[in-house]
C-alpha cells in the first residue's frame, strides 16, 4: 500500500520526466521534423533509385525457360563496354533482373567503381550507374539534408574552422539524442496511473474533439512505435559522434583499436602481391555451384573477384523473400582449387555481433527487408508527426494555464468585495 509521501514524491519524479520530455521535444522539434519527413523517404532510397532508372535494374522480357547466360558469356560479350578492371559481379535471385558487373577504371575516384548492367538472358548492355539519373539526385539532396541539413554544400565555414559537414552532424546527432530521451519519457508518462485506464491508451477517439484527438494521436501512435522509434533515435548518432560510436561499440564488445599499417609494411604487403604467382580461376559459375551447395536457400550473390596476389574469391549470400534478413552468410572459396577456406554464417554469429553488423539495418530500415521497411516507414510518420503534435499539446496546456490563471484572478478580485 503506498503512503502519500510516496504518492507525492512519485507526481514529484513525474513531473520531473514530463518536463525533461516537455523541453527535450521543444529544444528538437524543428530539426527532428527535417529529419524523420527526409528519413521517411529514405526508408525506400533503393526501390526510388531503381524505379527512375527500372531500364537498368530490369529486364524488358523474361524468356518462358528464363535459362540465363553463363557469367563469363556475359562478361566476354560485354567486355567493350567495361572500362577498367572487373572488381565484382553481382548475381539477384529475381528472374527479372539484370546481372551487375562493378568495375574501376584507372583514376576512377568513387568510392564502388561503376557499375555495368547486362541482359542475363542475351547479353544486351542496358547501360552503366554513371548515367544521369534525377531520382538519384533527389536523394542525394534528401541525404545530405537528413544527415548535414545541406551545411555540407556550403564551402566556407560558418562557425570558426569547424567543417560545416560536422557541425550539420553534430546538430542532427544532438537532436536525435534528444529525441531518443523523448521517446524513452514518453513511455514512463504514457504508463496510466491506474490499469483499468490502459485501455483507454490504446484507443484514439475520432469522436472527441480536435484537442483530444491530437493528444491520442501524439500518446498512441508513438506508444504503437516506440520500439521501432527508439531502434532508430538510438542508433542515429552512431554516424554523428565518435564517442557514441566507441561507446556503442564497447557496450556490444565488438570495439576495437584502430592499427594503423606503417610504409614498410604496406611496401613488404604490395611486393609479396606482386610476387604471387597468378592463379588460374574457373568460370564463376562453378564457384556460384559450390556455394550452392554449402548454402542451399534462395538468395542473391555477390562475388568479389580475387585481386592481384590474392587467391581468395569472396562470394556473399542473402537471401530472398519478404522477410528476408539484411545481413548476408559470407563463403570464401580458393581461386585454384574451388574448395571453401572461410565460411561466415550470420545466424551463428554471437548476439552482440549480429547486432554489430546490423547497426546501419536498424537505423534505415532493411533489417528484415521489405517487411521492416513498411514497418519502419510507418514509424517515420509517425515520428515526423510527433513534433507538431507534442507543440499543439503544449500550447494548448499553456492557454488552458492562462485561463485558470484568468479566472483565478476574477474569483479573487470578486472576492475582495
């Protein structure tokens, strides 16, 4: 049985954590609803890319065997239009999809090369991802507004020296700290006082007034998505902050010091390349066989070719369907002999490291493909509402403040006579 001194310090703590939730909300508001309303349409970034530009990612026909080419076949009738070396090769499971080869030409400064689109069904060349694509453009912007609120388009420095990419990070990292504080308050306030009122939280009622329909839809729907509002708010600064990422990485204990590699040893690595004798390679195919095998279950490959020196072929496996996880199994197979020398299955990983490996799924939204994706798409409206209708809550508390104040006043003046 509680006392009323405990009855009281606990309406103490409450108030406490509604007006950290109160502030936390206020101070982040306008910059949270540049973030979730960009972070919204981010969660299909691929699926708008591949839409704006279906006539390299999809076939226009499917023959009725759909038997595809060989991979070197492509490759050999393609090869005119590749420029520079061949670094990977990208297989999807889909029928209607086009075979990618990634190359990098010498000088060639981005970060993946370029990516070449066959026909695997003919060979036909549909083009390359150097080719002017608007939607790519568009969410290029959409990026950088949601992770730089665009100062990374601005040259000169608009604080001191501080590079205006970081200072846009810094901003966009404190204002989902807040918001992540936001969410986890949010929750203590929602929690009734009593359990025959649960119900009543669960429920937004279209019947009342607009007032309290703002107050369900601020309360429920954020209670419906705290979990995947609070997967997103935590892991957001891990790109903002160096100190949350190590410390995020030491809570996981997956953490781990950076080696720097001296100039003699990156020269001793590049001349031991340099004197391995070259490996004979058998068509990718064979190698796509083996995996097969090891890891019997529908699922796109990339292969990473062996490079100069190297007899490691890396070929990853994810797999398809609607539910289908982000993170791909790894099998690394010898150039020379076909035999498997690593295998690295996602499922038999530790908890902590899967975790780890799926910080960059939990914040966009692909940690269980199509199906978290709705989910997380969802919860960024959500999110992106949260701001206007958490401010419509308090100016609508702040008026009914005056007025009781109002009127407290008039019952006193009346008083007094």
């Amino acid at each position: 049985m509680q006392t009323p001194d405990t009855n009281l310090s606990w309406i103490r703590i409450r108030k406490c954590i509604n007006d950290i939730h109160l502030w936390a909300g206020l101070i982040s508001g306008l910059v949270l609803l540049i973030v979730c309303l960009t972070g919204t349409l981010y969660v299909y970034n691929t699926e708008i890319r591949e839409w704006a530009a279906s006539h390299l990612y999809r076939v226009a026909e499917v023959p009725e065997e759909q038997r595809r080419l060989t991979v070197e076949t492509i490759l050999g009738s393609g090869r005119e239009f590749i420029e520079g070396d061949i670094k990977g090769v990208r297989i999807p499971y889909e029928a209607n999809r086009s075979i990618q080869v990634v190359a990098r030409a010498e000088g060639d400064q981005s970060r993946f090369g370029t990516t070449y689109f066959f026909d695997p069904y003919t060979a036909a060349y549909l083009g390359n991802s150097k080719e002017p694509n608007p939607a790519a453009e568009v969410m290029g912007y959409l990026f950088s507004l949601h992770r730089w609120l665009l100062l990374d388009r601005i040259e000169e420095p608009l604080i001191g020296e501080l590079d205006n990419r970081k200072l846009g990070s810094y901003i966009t990292g404190s204002a989902t700290l807040l918001f992540t504080l936001g969410v986890l308050t949010g929750l203590v306030i929602w929690v009734p006082k009593k359990t025959r009122y649960w119900r009543k939280g669960l429920k937004i009622k279209f019947d009342s007034n607009w007032k309290r329909i703002n107050h369900d839809l601020h309360n429920t729907l954020a209670f419906y998505s705290a979990i995947v509002l609070f997967l997103m708010g935590a892991t957001g600064p891990y790109w903002s902050f160096p100190w949350y990422r190590e410390g995020l990485k030491k809570t996981l204990g997956t953490y781990q010091e950076c080696k720097e590699t001296g100039p003699e040893k990156g020269l001793a690595a590049d001349k031991a390349a340099k004197d391995t004798e070259e490996v004979a390679v058998f068509p990718l195919d064979e190698y796509v066989e083996v995996v097969e095998r090891a890891l019997p279950y529908s699922g796109s490959y990339s292969i990473d070719l062996p490079q100069q020196g190297s007899r490691e072929i890396r070929i990853r496996k994810q797999r398809a369907g609607f539910f289908a996880p982000a993170a791909a199994d790894q099998v690394v197979v010898d150039a020379g002999t076909k035999a498997i020398t690593e295998m690295s299955l996602f499922r038999d990983q530790p908890f902590n490291q899967r975790v780890s490996r799926s910080i960059k799924a939990l914040h966009v939204g692909n940690v269980y493909g199509s199906f978290s994706k709705l989910l997380y798409f969802i919860s960024c409206l959500i999110a992106t509402s949260l701001p206007v209708t958490g401010t419509l809550i308090w100016i609508n508390k702040m008026k009914k403040t005056k007025q009781t104040r109002k009127t407290a006043k008039r019952q006193e003046a009346l008083a007094s006579y």
